[in-house]
C-alpha cells in the first residue's frame, strides 16, 4: 500500500480504483435499488462520494499529463474519458498507469 502513496502516479492508481468501484456500485447497485425497489439511500450516500472522489480523478488525471507530457487528445483525453464508462479506470490503470507506476 505504501507503495502507492509513494508519488503521483500510485496516488492517481489508487484514485482511479475508488473512483472506479464507486461507479459500479452507484451504476449496478445503487440505481436499480433506487428505481426498482424505491430505496434511495444508496444513492444518496454513495453518490457524493463518488463526486468528490471523481473531482479528485479529473485534478489528478490533468496533473499527470501535465507531468508526463501526454499530447490531450491522445492520452489525456482517453484517460478523462475513461472516468465516465464502468470498469474503464480499471483498463486505463492495467494498459497506461502500471507501466508508468512500474518503470
């Protein structure tokens, strides 16, 4: 774990896992109880948290770039991107953050 909190790039690995997770669960668990079984609660706790965590994804995935001198619409764009669609932090942490985090 300290390994992560190392330096930017494992901070932003760590981030982008929370950020991701909290997207499945407000996406696949959250909304179904929310419109299905008429239980918001979910929604209402995991839903500001996946905000906070998203705003910290967004600064942090700009920082990166910034620092590792990614073109935007390459690998920026694709990795701001990738915050929207479920299970896509963790396809940006597997093919462009480990190597990084690794090297």
């Amino acid at each position: 774990m300290k390994r992560f909190l190392d330096n930017n790039i494992g901070r932003f690995r760590l981030i982008a896992f929370l950020e991701g997770i909290s997207l499945i669960i407000l996406v696949f668990i959250g909304m179904p109880f929310k419109y299905y079984v008429d239980a918001p609660v979910l929604v209402e706790v995991v839903g500001p948290i996946h905000g906070g965590l998203f705003l910290l994804y967004v600064i942090l995935a700009l920082q990166i770039g910034i620092e590792q001198e990614w073109k935007f619409f390459k690998k920026t764009w694709l990795v701001l991107l990738a915050s929207f669609i479920p299970f896509g932090t963790f396809y940006i942490d597997y093919k462009i953050l480990k190597p990084l985090h690794i090297a």
